[in-house]
C-alpha cells in the first residue's frame, strides 16, 4: 500500500515546496515529509493536487501515457454557447497542436469557497460555468482551449483526477489515503533451445560443388 495525499491547493499557491521569492508554496499548507507533487497545477489555479512518495504511483497518475481523466470547473467570461462546447468536445487546435477530444458541458455555478483575490468582474459582460475533462497534460491547456473558442477563463478549479475527488475539502486542506498497486505483470521468460531433435534431423547441408554423394550402407554411390 502507498499513501496517497489529496490536497486542495489555494488560488496564488506553487505547485512546489521551495521558492527563492518567498511566495506561498505546498510547504505551508503540507507537513508530510518526501512527498512530491504527481502532476502540476499552475500558480493562478485551484483544487485538486495529489502527492506522494512512492515513484511508481506518482509516475501512474502523472504520465501522459497513462491519459488519466482530470476534470475542471472553469469560470468563462461570457454565456457559453452549444458550438463551443461542440467545439471544445471535438478538439480545438492550439500552437503546440490539436488537443483530443474532451467532455465539455455547461453547469450551473458550483457551491465553492470565495477566491481571494475575487475574480475581474465586468458588468456588461456575464460568466458561466463549464465542466470540462480531459486526458492530455499540456501546459494551461485548459484556459488556452476556452480561449480558443472564445471565451477566456477566469477561475479555474480542478475537481477530479481519475477516481480522486475534492469531496469538501477547504482550500489548504488535505487528506491522507492508502493506495493498492496493482501487481506489475511479468514478462514471458524467452526459451534458448534451439529446434526440435526432429526438426535437427531433417536439415541437410548442401555439397560442395564436385563432390561425391554421401555413401550409403557404407558403399558408394555409383
């Protein structure tokens, strides 16, 4: 078993445990000793962080070939429209590259803490909520991605990796779990025989040019 730590990183936190600058990092909020962050989450972003100090499990929630689910709360500037989430669902196409598909949906506003700093309010302009989940790790690509079908991102919390949830943590809060490791599965041992006796036995190598048949019985063929 690996323990496993479920964070709820604050808005305008380092998703690291040292900073030459002196700002906010994991340091403050964590006090497990050798544990690292499985995955990042950038500075201006909330929610869901996961740590450990076991390689193998951070390597299994964080590596881009494992493509495990994160899902996301964003708050756009803007009424969402169907063909942006359309778009969205599809794939939209950023500098580095068209991203997969995503799930993408519209919700209502969800029941979160207050933001501090408060989010840049305009009162000619609403906001809405977009639920959307990928399984791609690039870097902001969440807020690149809304932007991209115009509508740019203006909170974003992370609620879900994988089968891990918020489930009502506060922000700085965090909870401990115990992990199972599935079993890594041997590999094949391979065989150094070489062919059957039999198959040995039917080989015949060639003669020499001008030379005489093999005898048989002992005599020579004629």
């Amino acid at each position: 078993m690996s323990k496993l730590i479920l964070l709820n990183k604050p808005y305008g936190v380092l998703c690291q445990f040292t900073d030459p600058q002196g700002r906010p990092t994991l340091a403050d909020f964590v006090s497990e000793p050798g544990v690292y962050a499985a995955g990042r989450l950038d500075f201006d972003s909330e929610g869901l962080l996961l740590l450990t100090a076991d390689g193998q499990l951070q390597h299994r929630i964080a590596h881009p070939s494992n493509k495990l689910p994160k899902t996301y709360w964003a708050q756009v500037e803007g009424e969402i429209t169907d063909d942006a989430l359309l778009r969205l669902c599809h794939g939209v196409s950023l500098k580095d590259g068209d991203t997969a598909p995503a799930q993408a949906r519209r919700i209502p506003a969800p029941d979160l803490w207050q933001r501090h700093p408060p989010i840049r309010e305009r009162k000619s302009i609403p906001t809405s909520w977009v639920e959307l989940t990928i399984s791609e790790g690039r870097n902001r690509q969440v807020r690149r991605m809304t932007a991209a079908v115009g509508f740019p991102t203006l909170r974003l919390v992370r609620c879900s990796i994988g089968s891990w949830h918020l489930d009502g943590l506060t922000p700085g809060e965090y909870r401990t779990e115990q992990v199972k490791m599935p079993a890594t599965p041997t590999k094949p041992r391979k065989s150094h025989r070489g062919p059957p006796a039999a198959a040995r036995g039917k080989r015949n190598p060639r003669r020499a040019p001008g030379a005489s048949p093999a005898p048989r019985n002992g005599k020579p063929r004629r």
